[in-house]
C-alpha cells in the first residue's frame, strides 16, 4: 500500500481498521522512527498544521507522546487543559470542538471518559479526530505501538501467542490490542480473575483463561495491565495481595515461560500489584522501548489522517461551482 491508499481523516479504533490499513500504518511507522535517531529531531511534513491535544482524563505519557510526534512533524501545538477550559462552565463537548474548529486546527487529539465520545466529536467537526482513549472501548494508538514493538523485536506478528493479563474488564488497551493482533493474525488469550472479564466478552477474537501460568507456557509476549481503580469502585476489584499471587507477573512465573517471552505494559505501572519490579526492569522488558516507539508510531498516525484531509478538501474544494 501507498499512503494514498490512506483515505480515512480520523482514527478513532482498531475494530472498522482493515490489515492493510494497520500494516500501512505500522510501515509509515518504521520510517518516522529514523527521524528521533537524528541531531535535529524534526521533519517538515506536518509544517502549517496545528493539532490540538484536548484531554479530559489525566495523562502522561500518551499527552506527552503526541505532543512530541506532532513536533517532531513541525507542527505547532496546543495542550487544552479541561480543568481550566469552559468545559467547567457547562459548555457541550460538540460546542468545544465547533470552536476549536472556528480556530482553523487542523487535528484534535482527544481522550475521553466516555466511549465513542472520539466518534461522536469525529460526526460533528470537519477536523482530523484522533482517539487517545474513549473510557472502555479503544485506545488505538497503544495498540499500534505495542504491535510494532512486537513486530520490531519479533520480526512478525502472523502466527504468535500473546497473553493479555489484567484488568480487562476496564481496559481499551486490551480491546484495541485484541483487534489489531487478531487482524494480523496473531493468536490473543487474555487471563484475568473472573471478575475482570466482562460479561459479552465471547464477541472478541481471543481465548479465556483464568490460570496464568498455563497462558504463560505458549506466550510469545505478555502485554500486563493495571488494575484501573478509578474507574470502579474498590468492590469491583480483587484483594491486592491475593490478586499479585494469582495473576502478579514475577520472576518466578517468568523463568517457567518461554525463554525470550517479551515483557509488555501500557503505563503506569502498579509495581508490585500487577508486576514485580524485577521483571519490569528485567531483561525480557520492552516497557521503555514502547514508549520510544509511540512516538514513531503516533508520528505516522498525525501524518496520514492530515494526508487523507487534505485529500477530501482538494476534492471538495474541485468539485464547488466557480462564479
């Protein structure tokens, strides 16, 4: 594929993504990626553009990530802070985005503790709407950076095993990680409590387990989540130290897996709760190389929705009468 097989001005998940879309993506990827290796860390392909990161949850990495990827691609950029914004003054979440539009942005990069909030806005502004996280549906770009590093340090993602272990329940990684994976032909078994898997969940594309060592014995890679204590009340979660013991990720449980099994977490991590300290900075880790490989791939997502925009207004604007 070519980026002008690109066609789409918004990315707001994995699931309506076809494979070529996604191997596209991950292939535009590999060539930002270059860019962050150089003296001066910058390309002008997005010069004249401004994107707009409008968070209504708490973030760090992903804010600070795209920021980054957006400068990187000389762009200029706005961070809105909603605590601040007229958002606290009852203002509509589609009134904020008409007027962010009216400021003549070109993207907004938003996350939401709403699902399909990121549709919702794409539906109703003419700008480029890229998902940062819609409360439990999907979080696509985590998932593309987790499937290049898998890629990256695997040379493949057809044919491979990988365990998605934690709170899935409350987790858009794990959804958006569970359609990108299976698209490209990966095999998915996520492990969890029985607690932490929700009801319907035989509609994605990945086995159940509830035992993680009989998970762990075929994993190529295990992707850990947290334990999202905000999004829920305590009741709706497992006792800490019980929770650690069952489905903790420790060297213990790493030395019976595969030798080369990759460490994966989206951030933060709850050291201790979800995973030891030992593994996380441990050899198999590949925790800060996702985090460098966010910015490649986030880089490539702002480059190919502003290419498809750009595309459907030259057509547009082709297509409108002449006096």
């Amino acid at each position: 594929m070519t980026n002008t097989a690109w066609t789409r001005k918004d990315l707001l998940g994995l699931e309506d993504l076809s494979r070529e879309e996604i191997e596209l993506i991950l292939a535009t990827a590999e060539t930002f990626k270059e860019v962050s290796t150089r003296e001066i860390k910058k390309v002008p392909a997005l010069r004249g553009k401004t994107v707009v990161n409008l968070f209504f949850e708490p973030s760090t990495r992903t804010r600070v990530s795209f920021e980054v990827a957006a400068k990187r691609l000389s762009a200029d950029v706005i961070n809105i802070a909603v605590e601040t914004s007229s958002v606290k003054k009852g203002e509509t979440l589609i009134d904020t985005g008409t007027n962010i539009q009216a400021l003549k942005a070109d993207i907004i990069v938003m996350r939401h503790n709403c699902s399909g909030a990121a549709q919702v806005f794409a539906q109703h502004v003419d700008l480029s709407v890229v998902n940062a996280g819609d409360g439990w549906h999907e979080h696509p770009t985590q998932a593309l950076l987790d499937i290049f590093t898998l890629k990256e340090k695997l040379g493949k993602i057809e044919g491979l095993n990988v365990t998605i272990v934690g709170d899935i329940a409350h987790s858009r990684v794990a959804r958006s990680n569970i359609w990108g994976l299976s698209k490209l032909g990966a095999k998915v078994t996520v492990c969890a409590p029985k607690m932490l898997i929700p009801a319907g969940f035989e509609v994605f594309p990945a086995q159940v387990t509830h035992n993680l060592d009989e998970a762990l014995a075929k994993a190529d890679a295990v992707n850990v989540l947290r334990m999202q204590f905000e999004r829920d009340g305590q009741t709706a979660f497992p006792e800490q130290m019980e929770y650690f013991r069952n489905f903790g990720i420790t060297e213990e449980r790493i030395a019976k897996a595969k030798k080369n099994i990759l460490v994966m977490h989206p951030g933060p991590l709850n050291r201790g709760i979800e995973i030891s300290s030992e593994v996380a900075d441990g050899q198999n880790s590949v925790i800060l190389e996702q985090v460098t490989n966010g910015i490649a791939v986030r880089m490539a997502v702002l480059f190919l929705v502003a290419q498809a925009r750009d595309r459907k207004n030259a057509i547009a604007n082709k297509k409108r009468p002449r006096n």
